[in-house]
C-alpha cells in the first residue's frame, strides 16, 4: 500500500506568495510609471547610435546626448512649422466635407442598387445603407481613440509628460553603463554578465525596429502625396499622406486604417478614380511588404511577421494606439533574449551531443579484448 503524500507549505514559500502578490499590486498602482518607462527605453534604443557616432568624434557623452537631443526636437519643429499648417488645414477640410462624401457614396449606392433591381428587397436596402455604416466606422475610431486616451492619459496626454520620456531617456543614454552595472548586480552569476552582454543586441533590435517604421513611415507617406497629387487629389493630398505615414507606424492595420478616407474621398469623386487610388495604394502596400520592411524593418527586428501582428493585437488590447507603437519594439527585445541566451545555447549544446553520439557510433569501444 503506498505512503499518503503530505503537502507542505513552508513559511518562506508563504512569505514568497505574500510578497508576489504585494509586487502585483504595487506594479498595478505604477502603471503610469511603467509605461512612461517603456516608452523611455523606447527612445533611449533608437536614438542610442547618434550618441555613441558623436562619441567616436570624442565628444563627452553627455555633450553628445544634448547635441543629438537639440538637432532632433529643432529639426522635427522645422519639420512642423513647414507642412504642419497645409496638412491640418487639407484634414479640417476633409472632416468638413465628409458628411457631403456621405451622401455622395449613398447616392451612388442606391443608384447602383436601383439599376439592379426597382424594387430591392428591405436586406439589400440595410445592406447599402452607408450613412450607418459610414456612422458605426467614425464611431468605432472615436471610442479607439477615447480608449487610447483613458489608457494612457497621465502618461503621454501631455506635452509634460512626453518632455518626461524624452529626459529620461536621455538620462538613460548619457549614463547607461552605470545604469547597465548597477541593474545586473541584482543577478547571480554568472547571469549578470550574460544580461550585460545581452544590451547592446536588445537595443540595436528595438532601435532598429522604431527607426526602420519611422523611415518607411516617410517614404510612404510622401510616395502617397505625390500619387495623389498626380490622381487630381491635390486638395487633399497633402492631409491624405500624412495620415498614411501616421497610421503606417502600426504595423499590418496601419495601412488599412490609412487607406480609408482616400478611398471614401475617390467613391464620392466618382468615375474611375476609386480604381486609381485602390491600385495605388496596392502598389504601395506592395511595395512596403517586399521592399522596405524586408530591408529596413525585418533584418532589425528577427521576428515572424505572424509574432510581429500578435505583438501588435496585444499593444492595443493592453493601451490602444500607444501600444501598438511600443509593445512590439519590445516584443522584439525579447526576442532577441530567448533567442541568445535559450535557442542558441539549446542549439549548440544539441549540436555537440549530436557529434559525441556519431563518434561514439563510428568508435565502439571493446570491453572484451
């Protein structure tokens, strides 16, 4: 008969359970913080390789840290000051206009509808009924970004806050090797060192990652101006491929999100222009799928896009738009983690026990001779 197994809870595993469960609270209360912190990091990786280029030119680091900081804020400004009035003028201009864009697409629906049948049935008539759906999709993207605004308010709903990240992550750059030592001393050997080498990957991953979707962000979004310019969408061009490059940021719904108003502007024109601006930007959808990204995101990041899209759900599950711009930069982090300090000693160590099994069969050893 077997012996009844007894389970037994020590103290120090009750202590343990008590304070993981403080750790979860006192996390939960922090939230703010710790995303403001994400996001730090965030900009601390992308912006880390101009500080370490003004090192090798032998400015201090902390030199190096304003001069890049000064140069970016005053040329993102410029940037602003330059094609920030025509952009917001062409979007305020498009809102203006969209109930007309409306009932224009509803026109041209229940024409289309008519020359099919004079009496359609009540479903085709609901079915058509674009005026509610036109309705539910501005309504959708309200509470998304009403979502995104509870979320993350208190953390990036101001221009406090977001001068916040920036300073911290400056900090974070100016003084990272102190800051790297002093956070592995927290880990046993030889653990701290395998985390100490593992920073210089993590960051090129996430920095390559947001300076990759910056860039193809861009060249979007002036490839979408220029075509729509070239379409006859002159009054709105400008305001169209600014939306796309912001929109573009979110990996794989970005597009689609920035494709719409286009298209709601090229239905309600009318004539064959839905079908030049659908296949432009195909093209550019193209385009980006096996061009940019492959060469300016994909070699950063070493992710399957399937992980890159789950990232993305994720993000903004947990903080709405904010969050599909950070989690998967540090999702790829991550990645880069498992990846050096699991797969490829798994790997390896699989690798030389492969060996010693093949030498062990080619060389038996006698114990008879």
């Amino acid at each position: 008969m077997k012996p009844e197994q007894r389970i037994s809870i020590s103290v120090s595993n009750i202590l343990l359970i008590i304070g993981s469960f403080l750790l979860l609270v006192l996390l939960w209360q922090v939230r703010s913080l710790l995303v403001l912190l994400m996001v730090a990091v965030v900009l601390a990786a992308s912006i880390s390789p101009l500080i370490n280029l003004t090192e090798k030119m032998r400015f201090p680091r902390w030199l190096g840290v304003i001069v890049v900081y000064l140069t970016l804020i005053s040329g993102l400004t410029s940037v602003l000051l330059t094609i920030g009035p025509p952009v917001f003028d062409q979007i305020e201009k498009l809102l203006r206009q969209l109930p007309i864009f409306s009932e224009s697409i509803s026109e041209i629906f229940e024409e289309f509808v008519s020359s099919l049948n004079q009496n359609p049935p009540d479903w085709i008539n609901q079915l058509f009924d674009t005026k509610s759906v036109t309705n539910w999709a501005i309504r959708s993207s309200q509470q998304l970004l009403l979502r995104s605004y509870s979320l993350t308010k208190g953390v990036l709903g101001g221009v406090v806050s977001l001068v916040l990240a920036l300073f911290i992550s400056g900090y974070m750059v100016a003084d990272s090797k102190t800051l790297i030592t002093s956070l592995v001393k927290f880990f046993p050997k030889p653990w701290d060192e395998r985390l100490e080498n593992q920073v210089l990957p993590v960051t090129q991953r996430m920095g390559g990652y947001i300076r990759g979707r910056i860039l193809v962000s861009a060249i979007l979004g002036i490839a979408t101006t220029t075509g729509l310019g070239f379409l006859g969408l002159k009054d709105f061009s400008l305001g169209l491929g600014a939306i796309a490059a912001v929109t573009n940021l979110i990996p794989f719904i970005g597009p689609i999100l920035g494709a719409i108003p286009a298209l709601i502007v090229a239905i309600a024109k009318g004539g064959w222009l839905f079908l030049w601006v659908i296949t432009l930007y195909y093209i550019i959808q193209n385009i980006e799928t096996y061009v940019l990204d492959p060469l300016l995101v994909g070699s950063s990041v070493g992710v399957h896009p399937l992980y890159q899209l789950l990232s993305v759900l994720v993000g903004i599950q947990l903080l709405g738009i904010i969050g599909a711009l950070i989690v998967p930069p540090w999702f790829a982090g991550g990645a880069a983690l498992v990846e050096n300090l699991y797969l490829k000693p798994k790997l390896k160590a699989e690798g030389m026990i492969s060996i010693v099994t093949n030498n062990g069969d080619h060389n038996p050893q006698s114990f008879n001779s």
